[in-house]
C-alpha cells in the first residue's frame, strides 16, 4: 500500500462558534471515521486542523518575504490527514467518507500521494 495526504481545504472558519452539540457530533463523527480506517490498516496518521493565523514565505530575489494575511488565501488549508491505500482511486474512494464534506459542503478534500524517498 501507498501513503496519501489528505488536505482538507475550504473549511468553515467560524466552526468553533457553532453550538457545543454540533461540535460534539463532528468531533464523534471524526472519531469514528479515524477507527473505521484505522481497522481496515489504512489510517497512518489522523493529522490536525491547523490554525487560521500563518504566514505565506516567498523567494522573491530580495530575500524572504512573510505575509500574513491568510485569511485571503482561497485556498486555505484547514487540516491534513495521512492514510494508506491500494491506489489513488482507493484513497479518493476513502476520502470522500471524511467528516470535513459532511460539515463543510463547500469544502474539498485534495489526494496527494506522498512519494517515498529512497
């Protein structure tokens, strides 16, 4: 099997304002989704939600330039799971049971197999 990175893009940023009882019922759905995949061998790793606040660092030929307006990114990265599968074809079939669609309809979840290197 193959390791693949799940990036959970587009979430809703204001998801921790939600009433105690939805958070409660995602955070158990998230749960059971992690010991679905964890008994079938493909969870590697459950990942984190990461934090609104960040910095974008470029090489722009004058040095390291940071931004940090990340809220501006359309792209906003929410969080990151890393799991094993036969094929891409398998880990997208897995990732499209991910909590993160449920509570985020507008939300997308991106497949990257991760190359290992030898």
């Amino acid at each position: 099997m193959a390791d693949f990175l799940l990036i959970y893009q587009g979430g809703d940023p204001s998801w921790r304002e939600r009433p105690q009882a939805e958070i409660d019922a995602a955070m158990q759905a998230w749960g059971q989704w992690f010991k679905q995949l964890e008994s079938t061998g493909n969870l590697r790793n459950p990942g984190a939600p990461l934090g609104r606040d960040g910095v974008v660092v470029r090489a722009n030929g004058r040095g390291v330039q940071t931004d940090m307006a990340m809220a501006e990114v359309k792209e906003l990265v929410g969080g990151f799971s890393i799991i094993a599968a036969e094929s891409l074809e398998q880990a997208a079939e897995l990732a499209k049971q991910a909590p993160f669609l449920r509570n985020n309809p507008t939300g997308s979840v991106v497949v990257r197999p991760i190359l290992q290197m030898s």
